[in-house]
C-alpha cells in the first residue's frame, strides 16, 4: 500500500517539474519522503529537475478557444515570471493545451495531463518540456469546457505588456451575445463565487448568520431586532457573492438576475480564472 497521498504526489512535481508517473515511483522508493524523493529524482537524472522551494508560479496567463458559440474551452497556465508569461513560446504552449482540450474533451485535470497531445507525448510530458524550455517552473492545474448552450468568453489583461490574466467562460440557455459578453465581463470584474442562491454550501449560510448574529449582539443592537438585522446581512452577503443577485456592472439599480430576465435568458454556468487566484 503506497505511504503516500495524491497531494504529496502534487507538492513533488511543484517541486521538481517531474512528471506524475516518477513522482509516484520516487515517493514509492522513498517510502513517502517528499524530501528524499526529491534527491532520486535528482540522481536519476530527470531533466530539468531541481528543487524548487521558495519559488512559485504565480504569473502566467488564461486563454480561451471557441468554436463560434456552440462550445468553448478556458485554460489557465501559470509560469514564475511576468518574463516568461509573455514570451511567445509561452503563449504558444498555453494555445496548444486549450486547442487539445478542445479537440479531446478531457473529463478533468488528471485525465488531461495523462492525455496524448503528441505522438508519444501526455500533456503532462509537455508540460515538462516547457519547464526545461523555458527554465522555470510551469504549472497547468484548472481549464474548463462547456458546449452544452450558448458559450462565450472574455479575457481581462491587467496590464497591457502582459497576456490576459483573467479569463471567463460562460454559458446561456439561449443565443443572445450581447448579454454574453456584459455578463462575462462583470464576472471578470465582480468575481462571484457561484451563480445562485441555492448553490451557496448551507453551512456557509449558516455562517454567515451565525456571525451577523454575534456581531450584531457585540454592537448593542436590541434584542427584538436582531433577526431582521442578521436577515439584512445575510442578504449583504449574497449581494456580494452570488453572480444573480449582484448589482449589474452596467446598470446598478438592476440586479444581474433583472438583466437576464429582462433579455429572456439564463446563465446556466460559468467559470472565472485569476492567474494565481
């Protein structure tokens, strides 16, 4: 039985930029050691491993690929430098994993990086590659997919020498691309966490009213008040959180859920990148 955990197996090859599969056997060889698995990797040779404490790929860049409106695909692939993040090869290497997501549909990330992007090459051997290539650590964790509805996407660069930072794909129960592309563009700004209500986890709910509650009490407010008070709060956090019940980007005296209504569609999901985030 292997002494050790997927997240082991994680934190190894952030460390050292080795492939999954001699991840697994170093930690296998050092009995669960993350630190001795480091020095086999080391010793046997694996190319461009080093141990890379201290650094993090906090930089990079989110692209999109879409096939008109009828699918779309979201990538983010992370890098150490803003250097790196812009360099064409880069780039390249980030276009090809989202043009291969496209073409394969991978059911997650695992499935993903053990997929063929070339002859003889998984994705996570490409994305080894580029670590050497390019000489810094390059992380691929998180893409999205949908081609379910209406899909569309928008990229935010937050500085103008730089590759998007901030990706969003989106998709409606109805053709409407305007709407689309407000919506997807208030995500990127407002950054909610889930689209509805009911999609928030109860015991985040629960919370939530739970502190309203004990900061109301520690303010002094009367004793009969504190349920519409906790109420209001509550709310406050939905107004903040929930992608429906946000105050529209381009219209703040309507909700983003007016809008939608008023357009006579739906988001039926979505999903935000922040490089790093």
């Amino acid at each position: 039985m292997a002494n050790f955990s997927a997240a082991d197996v994680k934190k190894l090859r952030e460390l050292t930029a080795a492939g999954m599969m001699d991840c697994k056997k170093a930690l296998e060889e050092a009995e669960g050691d993350v630190d001795k698995a480091v020095e086999i990797l080391r010793v046997k040779g694996q190319k461009g491993v080093t141990k890379r404490e201290g650094r993090s790929a906090s930089n990079g860049a989110v692209v999109a690929l879409l096939d008109g409106n009828a699918s779309g695909v979201l990538v983010e692939l992370k890098c150490e430098t803003d250097f790196v993040a812009k360099s064409p090869k880069f780039i390249e290497a980030a276009n090809a994993i989202a043009a291969h997501v496209a073409k394969t549909s991978p059911a997650d990330i695992a499935a993903l990086l053990a997929s063929e992007i070339e002859a003889g090459k998984s994705v996570q051997q490409f994305v080894d590659d580029a670590n050497v290539t390019l000489g810094e650590k390059i992380v691929l964790d998180r893409f999205a997919q949908y081609a379910d509805g209406f899909v569309a996407a928008y990229l935010h660069k937050t500085s103008p020498d730089l590759p998007a930072q901030i990706g969003v794909l989106i998709e409606l129960d109805g053709a409407n691309a305007e709407v689309a592309k407000d919506v997807a563009q208030h995500i990127a700004a407002f950054s909610p966490t889930v689209l509805a209500r009911e999609d928030v986890p109860a015991e985040t709910v629960a919370t939530e009213r739970r502190v309203a509650e004990a900061t109301a009490r520690e303010e002094g407010k009367p004793e009969a008040a504190l349920s519409k008070i906790v109420e209001g709060r509550v709310t406050g956090y939905f107004k903040d959180n929930v992608l429906l019940d946000q105050a529209f980007a381009k219209d703040s005296k309507k909700s983003v859920g007016k809008v939608l209504d008023e357009a006579g569609v739906k988001v039926k999901r979505f999903t935000r990148f922040k490089v790093g985030v």
